[in-house]
C-alpha cells in the first residue's frame, strides 16, 4: 500500500501570511517522510465539509506548478478538477506543462463537478442531471488524451470540440500522463473509469470501498478491461492522537465555528482503519489532516504507515 497526502486547507499553523510557504513545507514534508502522492482540491472558494467558503483558497493549476519547482519525487495531482472549470483544451496544455515542470510527476484528476454555488459565483453552467456532467467529463477525457497524442489534434464532439490543435511540448511522461477519474456512481462514473481512466478515486468506508472497486471490477469486464491496470485509491479524512484522553482534548480544542466530518482517532484505531482499506483492495490511501493538524501527519508517517509500506 502506497500513501498519499491531500491538501483540502490552506490554513497552516505558523504561515498564516504565506500561504504558499505552509504548502511548499508540507509538500516537502511529505516527500520526505514516506508519502508518495500530494494533491489539492480543484476549486475556487472553500467547500462547506471543509470550512467556511469565504477562507483563503489557491487555485490549484498554478499551485502544483509551483509546487513542482520546488519537490523532486512526489505526484502532484488535483483532487479533482471539475470539468466545467476549464475549456478541456486548455486543460490539456496546463496539465502538460506542470508535467513537464515537475519532469514527469503530474497526475491529472478530473470529475464531473457538483459544486453549484461556486459555479454560479463564477459564471459556469450547471448542467442539473448529473449524467449530463459525466457525459462532458468522459468526453473531455477522449479530448485531452488525443491532444497529448496527436501533433495536431482534431476532435468533434457533442460538448467540445479543436481544430488541429497544437500542443507542444507534449507532456514527458509515455506514453501519458496517468488520469484519475474520481466518484463512486455505480452506472456510469465507474463505468466511464472502466473506459477511460488509469486511476478511480472513491469515498467511504471499507466496506463501501469495497462494494465501489466490485463494482468496477464488473465494468471491466464488460469493456474487456484489465481491472488491474486502473490504480484503485481512496481518500479520508483524519484527526489523530496517541490515546483517549489525548484525541478528547483535540476534540474539545476544535473551532466551534465548523464541525470535523472526518475520522477522529486514536493511533491504534487509525492503524486498524487502513488496515480494513487494504484488505478491501485500496492501493494508495489518500489522507487529509484536518486544518493540517502537525501531529496527525506524524502519527500517521511515524506510527501507521511503516506497517503498511509494500503492502
């Protein structure tokens, strides 16, 4: 089992002026202690599971780009990039260039978006079914990956379209760049990974996990696709403490302004949760800190993951 590091806040102990500073250190943290992935959310104010929407928020396209100038090892990804946010195009050639910024270490993360409010602060249609969104995802997928392909692209479908498009440079990784397809809907999102996707990203607990990686395991079938090859992944959320009394007290301390939705644990309980995520088939396990509590990352890099690794 691989480990990863999710980035849903920008409010760091001790950086409260520099942003980008508390995410460059945490990122190089992260490498540097055993995790092997860092993503941020693709999104333009705060979402309401995390904080309130008028917290400071950096846009995540320009945020890997920088993080890749100064990490050497660690996948950058988005967490997930909604399909409305960017002409499909365009996100080709952004996600090319943090490609080749980072020299091969981007992972593109794309979803079919459901963030109404933010859509409608910033102007985007909200097409209201959502197989309507998935449908535009898939079809921005086949869009981006023939750009990355072709030396000039040309693509007509129902939602977007080019006309022998150039991008270069190509992204370096071959022959492409990998792209999560992140959501659990069982008929169609899983299905649309089955097709298109090198990675699923799902929510829940392990035995909901579980049911979702079934699931696709079906749809794999069915497009006659290695379920092997897709990288199965999951993200969480945690609040850890070494004991009861401990956690009891990080629970009391917590912001009555905005409650935690996450996993509040102690170390020992957090060890047998991922546990359960590895044997429901989870290969690189995703976790966010909340308010990017210090001692959860150390637990979890000291104390949880070394019994995990190459597992």
């Amino acid at each position: 089992m691989k480990f990863g590091i999710h980035n849903p806040s920008w409010l760091f102990p001790g950086e409260t002026a520099d942003i980008f500073a508390g995410a460059a250190t945490k990122a190089q943290w992260a490498e540097n202690n055993g995790f092997t992935w860092f993503s941020v959310m693709d999104h333009l104010i705060q979402i309401d599971p995390v904080g309130p929407r008028d917290e400071p928020f950096m846009e995540s396209w320009t945020t890997l780009a920088a993080l890749a100038a100064v990490t050497t090892r660690i996948r950058l990804a988005t967490l997930v990039s909604s399909v409305a946010y960017r002409n499909p195009a365009h996100l080709a050639k952004i996600a090319a260039t943090v490609d080749v910024i980072s020299r091969g270490r981007m992972t593109l993360g794309i979803g079919a978006g459901w963030f109404q409010a933010e859509y409608q602060q910033y102007g985007w249609e909200f097409p209201e079914a959502p197989a309507t969104r998935i449908r535009q995802m898939e079809e921005a997928v086949r869009l981006i990956r023939t750009l990355w392909a072709e030396p000039r692209a040309t693509f007509h479908g129902k939602f977007f379209h080019a006309d022998n498009a150039i991008l270069e440079p190509k992204p370096l990784q071959k022959p492409q760049p990998p792209i999560m397809i992140a959501g659990g809907g069982e008929q169609m999102t899983l299905r649309a990974v089955a097709r298109q996707g090198d990675a699923c990203n799902v929510f829940g607990d392990p035995t909901a996990v579980a049911h979702k990686f079934n699931i696709l395991r079906q749809h794999c079938e069915t497009q006659n696709r290695d379920y092997n090859s897709i990288e199965r992944t999951n993200t969480i959320g945690l609040l850890l403490a070494p004991t009861d009394a401990a956690l009891a007290t990080k629970r009391a301390n917590l912001p009555q302004t905005h409650s935690f939705s996450g996993n509040a644990m102690t170390t020992s309980q957090a060890t047998d949760l991922v546990g359960q995520y590895q044997r429901a088939g989870v290969q690189l396990l995703i976790s966010s800190a909340y308010r990017n509590d210090a001692e959860t990352l150390e637990i979890l890099a000291r104390d949880i993951m070394p019994g995990f690794l190459g597992g």
